[in-house]
C-alpha cells in the first residue's frame, strides 16, 4: 500500500510539474503592455510621444517623384518617362521607377541635374526640388515619396521575414502585427532594434512589457530598420517541443494499470 502512495504521489507530481512549465509560457504574454490593462479597472492613462518622423533620406535611398504638369501634360511626360504612365504592380516596377541617391547624396533628376538631398527630410527634398525645377519649366506640382521602407522581422514572431511598408510610420507593435504577431516563446521584455546609422549600426533594447514604450523615441521605426524578438529561456531548455501530451497520457496510463494491478492483487 505505501509503494501504491509512494508511485501516486509521485506521478502526480511530475504531472503537476509538466503542467507549470507549459503554462508559465502563456504568462509570459499577458505582461505584454501590462500597464493599460491596470488602466481598464483604474483610469485612463495617457502616454506623450512626439512622433519624430521625419526621416532624413540617406545614400542608397531611393525615392519615387511624379511631375504634373498644369499646363502640358508632354512635359510632365518628359520628367515622368514612359515607364510612368504603366501602373506599378510590384516591387521591383516601383524601383525601376525611383531615383536613387548616389554615395555622395545627390539625386539625379532630369533638368535639374545633381541635387544635394542628403540628410533633408522628403517634405525638404520636395521643395528644393520644386524651386530647382521652377527654372526650366513653370507650374509644376511634384509627388515625392520614399519608396524603400523596408523592415526585417526576425526571432518569435508568427512570420519572420522581410515587409515592405507602403505608409509613412510605422511603430513597432504594428510591425509585430505584421509578422503575424508574437509565439509563445517570444521574451517580449527584451526585443531589440538594429537600426542603421553613419557610422555602422546600433542596437537598442526596448521592452514591450511596459506601456511607457508608448512614449519611447523608439516606438516608431524607421526604413531598414531590423527588429529582433529574443525566444523565452524555456525554449532555449528544448521545452519547445518537449511532448508534453504524449508524456503525461503514458504517464495517466502508467497511474491506471498500477492502480488495477494492485487491487487485483491485494483484495
């Protein structure tokens, strides 16, 4: 009869066991903005950001400019191409259809020739491009927008890879989201953000646990910028495909025929 209790207790343990490890992973998601989920039952809480957008175009960018010209529509032609006036249905149409900044940060735009646009914001490189163009042709409108916002989604996430994003912001829950959002396994405390700079890279961590990343510099990204989500101490263990299931049915069944081979043998 003590070995009986002895076996049971001990099964049961192990199961009891087996089933912490699997659920302190899903724990791990709830901590994810656990401030505003306090703010439901309290008060509201209101985080500031100054959402600095405005990027500064960089050598080996590239960017698409239209001309629409009022008055002949040949010379918004002559700036445009041919090519503009097919619709741009991928990626590589909208490169081919771009100006890219040379290493030294000029654009080479037609009439204008080489312009300086390094380190000016798109709204910038739009304005100098407009007083530029204003010498050879009058009443001309451009659309300037930069075409490679790139993103690279790797680590626990649903769907790593590499997004482009067709909008001017981008923060980095959304790009989360867009790669199908996180695992069980993803260490939402410590994701890091490899962002390119003039002199190499850096890297900064930034932890989604906490809601005053709302209020972070680094709430919103910026193009080629690389977004690591680190995989949870557990996975690192091989808990990940531990097979939890299989373990505890062999283990449920091992408890039954021990119980019924000890009553047939004791009574």
């Amino acid at each position: 009869m003590k070995q009986f209790h002895l076996f049971r207790n001990l099964s049961l343990f192990t199961i009891l066991g087996m089933l912490a490890f699997s659920s302190c992973v899903s724990q791990k998601k709830v901590l994810l903005l656990k401030e505003l989920q306090m703010a439901e039952q309290n008060k509201s809480i209101e985080y500031q950001n100054e959402r600095n957008l405005n990027y500064k175009i960089q050598p080996g960018d590239n960017l698409y400019i239209k001309a629409i010209n009022i008055i002949d529509e040949r010379n918004s032609n002559v700036l445009n191409g041919e090519s503009s006036r097919n619709y741009m249905t991928s990626d590589a149409s909208i490169y081919l259809n771009s100006y890219t900044v040379n290493e030294q940060g000029y654009l080479d735009y037609p009439l204008t020739g080489l312009v300086q646009v390094k380190n000016l914001t798109v709204e910038q490189v739009k304005d100098k491009l407009q007083t530029e163009l204003a010498k050879f042709m009058k009443e001309t409108a451009l659309i300037v927008k930069l075409s490679n916002f790139d993103l690279t989604i790797i680590g626990e996430v649903a769907r790593p890879g590499k997004y482009k994003v067709y909008q001017s912001e981008i923060s980095v829950l959304e790009a989360v989201a867009l790669a199908g959002n996180f695992t069980n396994f993803s260490k939402t405390s410590n994701v890091k953000i490899v962002r390119r700079t003039n002199n190499g890279s850096e890297v900064i961590n930034v932890n989604l646990g906490k809601a005053d990343i709302l209020s972070s510099p680094y709430y919103y990204l910026k193009p080629n910028d690389i977004v690591y989500v680190e995989p949870l101490r557990i996975k690192r263990w091989g808990f990940s495909t531990f097979p939890y299931s299989t373990v505890l049915s062999i283990l449920s069944l091992g408890v039954t025929i021990f119980a019924l081979y000890y009553r047939n043998n004791n009574y």
